[in-house]
C-alpha cells in the first residue's frame, strides 16, 4: 500500500496557504508540482520550493505520473469541470468550494467519482474550526437535547475583490454582475449540516428552501467612488446580485435554517456566523475576533433550572468554559499543529482528512454527496429568487 500521496497545487496564489499544513503531516503527502496561469505566482514557488515541477497548463500537470492528486484551488466556476478531468485522468481530487456551481455537474461530478473510485472531498475548512467541531460533539452527544433551528452566514465585505488594478472585474465581479442567489453558501451551510446530520444515516435532509436578496446598491457605490461615474459598475443596474441575500432552508425533520449572505455592504468582516438552538440548550458565536463563543445549556448554566423558577435570569457562558468535557478529540490530539494552519485550523485539518483517506482507501468526511448537496444552494437559491420567492425542493443526490 501507498505510504505517500504526491499532491500537486493548481492555483498557486489561494493554494500557498496550504502548502505550510504539508510539514504538519508526517511525510505522508509530498508537494511535486504547482500549477498556475500566472508567471509571477509560478516563480514565486519555484523559490519557496525549488524541487517542484511548475506547470502553466492544466491538461499537461494532469498527464505527470508523479502526480497522485490534485488540490483544486481556483475560481469558484472552475471547480467541477476540473475534478471531472482529473479523475478521468486517474488523479484523486480535493477541491476548494464549492463543488459546482449547477445541477449538471453536480450529477456529472457524483457519476465520476463512482465510475473512477477515486477519492473526492471539498475541502470545507469552517467545518474543522475548533469551535464548530467542539458544537458538534455536544449535538452528537445529545448536550443541546432536539434542535429545532439555526442561523449561519457569510458576511464579508469582498468588493475590494471584486476587481482588478485597471478596474476589470475579476473572476469574483463576473460572479456577482452575472448571478443573484446564495453563491458561496457552504462556510455556512457545512458545520450546520454536520451538527444536524444531513445525509447521515439517522440524521436529516434538506427538503425545500426559498430565497431573497434586497436591491444592489453597495457595489456600484464603491465603484463609483474608486473609478468614476463612466464605468459600467457605478451603475446598480450593472450588478446582480443584491447586497444581502437571505435563504430559509426546511429539513425533512423539522428544523429551519436561516442562511445569511452578504459579500458587498460596507462592514467589518463577521468571521462566523452561527446560531443553534435545541430543547436543552444554545449557541451562539462569536462575532469578532475578541468575542467569546456562547452556549446555555439547561440545568448546566447561569440562571437555568431552579435558579429561573427564583426569578433568576438566564445567561450566556463561554463554549470554552466547557473545554475539558466538550473538546472534540482531533483537536485534542492535533490542536498544537492546528493552530499554525489557515482559517482558524481547518486548512490542517482538511488536508489531513484528505490524505488520510486516499491512504486508508476510505470515504472522506466530506464526500462527494455532501459538496453536491451544500453546493446545490447555489443554482436552487437563484431559481427560487428567479421566480419570486417560490419555494424550491432539494435535488436527492443520493437516489439516481
């Protein structure tokens, strides 16, 4: 059996933070080349890395024997025609999110991991945040009794990325003028969809959703304050989507989830943003970098039990309070090597889980059906908004 996974980087600017998690690993994933359409990206590798084997072409890096897998980290509407091709081509994939961007090749995308047998997984890094994995081992041990509802979002002023130097859109402007619905929808939607299960035997599925999003003005304001009144993205009419975006998403079970997202209002960035209540107890996340993540547990915190029937008012405690009996056991165990990766730990763990799979011939934790069906928000929510609000059903990824 194969002890090392020879692992190339295609999209060498997003996938240089990953590259420092490669020494976290025990030599059992090996960097051999790098692929990138920008020569500057590819020199800049070349010095940090002499002995990698830097390639302009996509197709060519896939006919290298030395390559065993590939780390897609490139545009967004890029994702899924570049795993279908590398797995065609023999190379196991982990691909940056989201998996695809239509229920054509989100279909294409589940058919050719199971033709090939090849190991797929998204690589979700918010799911392997400490404080989003230490939620989910109190979900799965029962801590927060029933859950009824939750709420997660991603909010992030991006509009200084939505161009270039010159004023040309990016690929992320492209996006924005040409789409309106939930567009980057699994920062927000994977932890919750692990905490509850969804696709998991014993767990929930995603039933229906409907979506909105107020009217664009965010965007053209800034683009007409940096390049004038003449270019075509100081006017809201050019832009798509609309400042903040709203998804309500049913479970088959039950539970309601209140997906938020808003990449173009002028605010500091709200890294997480999570909310889950149960029968027994809630969380809350932080908002900000110096904020405590927050639970209340029934008969467990402040002012809960016999306390409330004494006219005592509940309150809030630190998650970390609950640290020695909550703590979830990878980052008990790598916690240390954690801290030193990118978002929050997560680009470590993704890796690992990755690497650790395709060497123990082994379903990812993040597979395929479940990058399809987080990712599916994407296509679902621009039809709900398509057609006024209509309530729209999840495809069953799971069933051809």
């Amino acid at each position: 059996m194969k002890t090392t996974v020879r692992l190339a980087v295609v999209g060498g600017s997003r996938g240089a933070y990953f590259s420092r998690s490669l020494n976290h690993l025990g030599g059992r994933a090996e960097l051999v080349a790098v692929c990138d359409t920008d020569e500057g990206v590819l020199q800049k590798w070349k010095e940090d890395f002499p002995e990698v084997v830097g390639y302009s072409s996509y197709e060519r890096l896939l006919e290298d024997p030395q390559v065993d897998a590939v780390f897609l980290a490139t545009p967004l509407l890029l994702h899924a025609s570049q795993a279908i091709l590398a797995m065609k081509k023999g190379k196991h994939v982990m691909s940056e999110v989201i998996a695809a961007h239509t229920l054509e090749d989100s279909w294409e995308l589940a058919e050719t991991v199971e033709q090939t047998g090849l190991t797929y997984m998204m690589a979700e890094n918010y799911c392997y945040m400490r404080s989003n994995m230490m939620i989910k081992n109190m979900v799965s041990q029962g801590a927060f009794g029933e859950i009824t509802s939750a709420e997660c979002g991603y909010i992030h002023d991006c509009r200084s990325l939505l161009h270039n130097r010159d004023g040309s859109l990016t690929w992320r402007g492209r996006k924005q003028r040409d789409f309106c619905g939930s567009t980057y929808p699994t920062h927000s939607l994977g932890p919750v969809s692990q905490w509850l299960g969804i696709n998991r035997e014993g767990g929930d599925e995603f039933d229906s959703l409907v979506t909105f999003s107020s009217k664009s003005r965010s965007t053209a304001k800034y683009f007409h304050e940096h390049f004038g009144g003449e270019h075509p993205g100081a006017g809201a009419d050019f832009w798509k989507q609309g400042d903040s975006t709203v998804t309500l998403i049913r479970t088959k079970k039950g539970v309601v989830i209140t997906l938020k997202y808003d990449t173009q209002s002028a605010r500091p960035h709200n890294m997480t943003h999570y909310e889950l209540q149960g029968t027994k107890g809630a969380y809350l996340s932080p908002r900000y970098d110096s904020e405590e993540p927050l639970i209340w547990l029934e008969n467990q915190s402040a002012g809960a039990g016999a306390a409330a029937h004494a006219g005592r008012e509940p309150e809030w405690g630190s998650l970390w309070n609950h640290a020695d009996e909550w703590e979830h056991p990878l980052w008990k165990r790598w916690g240390e090597e954690a801290n030193k990766a990118g978002h929050g730990g997560g680009d470590f763990f993704v890796l690992d889980e990755f690497v650790s799979a395709i060497l123990e011939q082994r379903k990812p934790a993040i597979d395929v059906i479940d990058a399809i069906t987080w990712s599916s928000v994407f296509p679902l929510s621009i039809q709900s908004i398509a057609e006024g609000g209509r309530p729209v059903k999840f495809v069953n990824f799971k069933h051809k």
